[in-house]
C-alpha cells in the first residue's frame, strides 16, 4: 500500500491541488533556460525583419515625397499612362515594358487627367501630364513611385532568404541591414525608375536557381520567369541571360550528383534542358510583357530608329523577341554611339573611362560596407562550405559590372545597383572566415554602415562616405544621377520663398521640372550679359561640373552663399 501511494504521488498531473506537474528529473534549468531564449529567437528574428524594412520603407517614402520628378521619370510616368488610356508600345521603346506597367500600377491608382490628343516627344509628353493637364504633379509622383518601393522591400526578403540559406537566420540580418541601409537602394527605390526593379529581378533568379540545386523541376523554370522580368524591364539584363542558363545547368549538375559515366551523361543532358528552360520561359515572359500592352502588338516608333550595322546588327536581327524590342535595341545601340560628357573628380570629358564605375562605387557606397563586401567575396570563395555560392553571386555581378563598365554613358552607380544586392548576400558569410575578430567586426560594420547611411538622410542621390567628404562634396567628383537629377526644385522653391524673397532670380536648373509651377520666378544668365546678371546665381551641381564659357565665367565671379539638397548651389553676384 505504501509502495503504491508513493507511486501515485511520483505520477505526473495526480496532485491534488491541480498544479503543473513537477519538472522532469532529467530537464535541467539550463536546458529550460536555453528552451526559453529558442522561444524568443523565433519571434525576435521576424521582429527584426520588419524593423529593418519599416525604416527603410520610412525613408523611401519620405524621400519619395520630398523630390520633385528626377530626369527620367517624366518620361516613364507618361509611357506608363500612354499603357493604360492608349494600349500603345510606341513611346519609350528603347526600354521594355515590364517596369512602366510596375509604375502603371500606382498610376492607376492615382487616376490623371490625360489629353490622348497631344502630340509631342517622350520628354515633353512627360512634362505636358504633370504640369499642363491640370495634375498634381506632388500626387501623381507619389503614387507612380510607390509600386517601386514596395518592390524594393520585397527585394529586401529575397537578400535575407538567401543569405539565410547560406549563413542562418542571423547572418541573414546582416544581409539585410546592408541592403535596407545601402544608400543607393534606398534613393534609386524611391524613384519611377527601372534600375533597381531589373536588379532585384536578376538577384532573385539567382536565388531561385541556388534554390533549384535541390528541387530543379520546380525552381528552375522560377528562375526563368525571374529572369524574363529583368530583361523585359531593361535590355541591359540581357549579358545575363547566358551567365544564368550555365547557373541553372550547374544546379540541375548539383542536384543529381551524377555516380557513373551513363549517368553523367543523362544529366548533361538534363542540365542543357534547364538552361534551354531559363531561355525559353524568358523570351516567354518579354513576349507577355509586350502582349499585356497591346495584344495586337502595334508598334511605330515616336523616336528615330537608328540603323545599326555589324555584329551588333546581326546580333538583334537573330533575337527571337518583338519587333518593338528589337527597335529598341537599335536606339540604346545609337544612344551608345553618342558622344556623352562624362564627370569625375574634377576631369570633364567626352566619352567614357572603362573604370569610372569602380571608382563611382569606391566613392558612393559606405566604408564599413565596402569592407564586408570584399570580406564576403573572400569568404564565398575561401570557405569550402561556402564554395558552391561563389558562382552564383560573384560571377553574375562580375560579368553585369563589366558589361556596365563597357557602356559610353558615364552617368551614374544606378548602372551597376545590382553589385550593392548581391554583394550584400556575399558580405552575410564573413563570419564563416576563421577570423578571430570576425563576427564582432561584421556587427561593428554594420553599425557603421547605419550611421552613415541615416546621416545622409533624406538626401541619398548625393550621398558620398566620409572618406570623400560626405554629400555635401559629391559634386565635385561625380555628377548626374549620382548627385544631382533634377531631385530638388521643390526644395530650391521653398528655400528662395523662405530666405530670399524679393531678389532677382537667375537659374540654370538641370531637370525635368517646371521651375515656374513651383512658384520660381527665374532668368537664364546665359542669355544675358555679364555685367547684367546681379542677385541670385542658382546652378544645378551637374551644370556647375560641365560650366565652360559665359556660365564658368558667372560661378568664377560670384560666392557661393547656400546649397540646396547637395544638388543645387546657390550664388550671390
């Protein structure tokens, strides 16, 4: 008997007051302990996920509505417009037009006047919606962009996933914060622009086919349509589409793991029908882009078409897309013959320097950020564990950065947004570097990285690191998009309303803006004499970098007194 209640006392839930059993002889506080803090690592993680993104939504948000439209925007808002009232492919051919219907989306949404009866140029049809059919310029803007910055968070999950599937959740963070604090994400994500749509679209075909090492038949064709994406937003994706053919053949090689020589053989096989796949879902997927437009495919160009010659001409005649794209082709090719002036520390020059983007980069991305970058390229490579990556994020990067460096359009890092993305991924493994300082390094980084990053804000088209002076000195090195693109007339508008009302205004403004719809009163000083131009000089930065004659005449003789937006400089004559 007494054996028997002493039983039945040991036995779990038989007290009789109703409480929890008592612990388990064998769980341990450590081991309850270390239970506890699994428990809050699976809510902590996502939390922080969404803080990252939160911030970054905040400031692409805030920045998209502070900016007054940049150069190329107008003229995508309208082609997008000209999508949904017109069904017409016959204004902006030289891109396709799978990122204006991204932007069409929130145009939609925003509902303009639209006068289907204008007739005039890709340029001045953008300036005609925005400031002469009786729009809000402000509104129509922001709804145009927002498509873009939702992409651009979406972005940001794919940068986690996979550097979470390389490193685990916690390098998948660091990923993150770099991607969310990355200067130029933020302010090219914050535009109607097609630069880092493409980006985002290529990385996650990528991921999709490191996915696809595992389960081919399912992520293989993903990638394909990823892929497809890019290339129906911008033609400049197109070196990638045989890079990523050899990545998904390598996946489908990984997947199967061949044992025997008939079986190596079955699987090259297998591996050519994955590339043939990626090609064929992505002329697939341009083809729709085109279709969802016009499904009659009408197409006269608004632009003159230029007739290219050679193996470039050879080479678009053999491509299996429409006629439209191919059009389009023959006008980037003679956007490429153009004799473009280009800017860099202090040298103004026609044509291009192969190694301008490299050095573009080296000034406009934050120093703890180029430090985890190279990091990340040693680790990917260093680390056998991590070898397999390697050509998944290195050679897809190298192969757009040198196909962007070959480009006669010296104008801005926007060209190579792609390196910040996938390079982030790669700067997740620096801890795996048997380094004894390494993971506290990557934290430190990181943090610096932040710092930076939120000390430009709400300027980031004019960020430069601290090495380089900051924001306020990108002008002198860089022009264009990588400071200056029409982003501040709203911001010089309420500055000469707050600090100089009254006094004569003399502008040379580089923008797609209407300075006159913002209130600004203005005389060209190019078109006057010298000794006539007294009061307020204001010069865009990338006008005050390509000043030669009467205009370098003017900025020479008078004192700079402010600046606006690190973009915009005002004088005093």
């Amino acid at each position: 008997m007494m054996a028997r209640e002493q039983h039945s006392v040991l036995e779990p839930g038989t007290l009789g007051d109703g409480g929890p059993p008592p612990p388990r002889a064998t769980e341990s506080r450590p081991a309850r302990l270390h239970a506890g803090l699994r428990r809050h690592r699976r809510w902590l993680l996502p939390v922080l996920v969404v803080v990252l993104l939160a911030q970054m939504a905040a400031v692409m948000v805030t920045t998209a509505v502070e900016q007054t439209p940049t150069i190329d925007e107008p003229v995508y808002v309208a082609t997008a417009t000209m999508y949904l009232r017109e069904h017409t492919l016959d204004h902006n051919p030289e891109h396709p037009p799978l990122g204006k219907l991204v932007i069409a989306a929130g145009i939609a949404l925003a509902d303009p006047h639209f006068d289907a009866n204008y007739r005039g140029d890709q340029g001045e049809l953008g300036r005609h919606l925005l400031y002469e059919s009786g729009n809000d310029p402000w509104r129509l803007m922001f709804w145009a962009r927002l498509p873009v910055i939702v992409l651009t968070l979406l972005f940001g999950l794919v940068v986690f996933a996979f550097a979470r599937e390389l490193m685990g959740a916690a390098r998948g963070l660091v990923a993150l914060a770099l991607y969310t604090f990355s200067p130029d994400v933020v302010a090219h994500g914050s535009l109607a622009t097609l630069d880092v749509p493409q980006a985002g679209f290529l990385l996650t075909s990528v991921w999709l086919l490191w996915r696809a090492r595992r389960r081919p038949f399912l992520y293989v064709p993903l990638a394909g349509a990823a892929l497809g994406a890019a290339v129906a937003t911008k033609m400049s994706a197109l070196p990638a589409v045989p890079v990523l053919m050899l990545l998904a053949a390598l996946s489908v090689w990984s997947a199967c793991r061949p044992a025997d020589r008939a079986a190596r053989r079955r699987v090259v096989l297998l591996g050519a029908a994955g590339a043939a796949v990626v090609a064929l879902v992505t002329v697939a997927v341009v083809w729709a882009s085109y279709l969802a437009v016009d499904p009659r495919l009408r197409f006269t160009s608004t632009e003159p078409v230029p007739t290219v010659h050679g193996l470039r001409g050879q080479i678009v005649g053999l491509l299996p897309f429409p006629r439209a794209f191919l059009d389009g082709m023959r006008i980037q090719f003679g956007l490429e013959d153009y004799p473009w002036q280009g800017f860099l520390f202090g040298h103004l020059y026609t044509g291009s320097h192969w190694y301008y983007l490299p050095v573009a980069l080296l000034v406009k991305t934050p120093l703890g950020m180029i430090a985890l970058w190279a990091a990340g390229a040693v680790a990917v490579v260093a680390v056998r564990r991590l070898r397999p990556s390697a050509p998944y994020l290195l050679l897809p990067t190298a192969v757009l950065l040198g196909a962007a460096m070959d480009g006669s359009r010296d104008f801005g890092t926007r060209y190579a947004i792609f390196v910040p993305m996938f390079l982030a991924v790669a700067a997740a493994c620096v801890p795996a570097l048997r380094w004894r300082w390494a993971a506290l390094s990557t934290g430190v980084l990181v943090a610096f990285v932040a710092v930076s990053s939120l000390r430009t804000f709400p300027y980031y088209l004019p960020y430069s690191n601290e090495a380089f002076g900051g924001p306020s000195k990108t002008y002198l090195r860089l022009h264009d998009s990588n400071v200056d693109w029409g982003q501040d007339l709203g911001r010089l508008a309420d500055r000469l309303r707050e600090r100089y009302a009254g006094e004569r205004i003399w502008l040379v403004y580089k923008g797609s803006g209407v300075p006159s719809y913002y209130g600004i009163e203005s005389s060209d000083p190019r078109t006057a004499g010298l000794r006539d131009v007294h009061g307020l000089l204001v010069v865009s930065d990338t006008s005050i970098d390509k000043a030669t004659g009467k205009l370098a005449e003017l900025i020479d003789s008078s004192r700079p007194i402010d600046q606006v937006g690190h973009s915009i400089t005002i004088y005093r004559r």
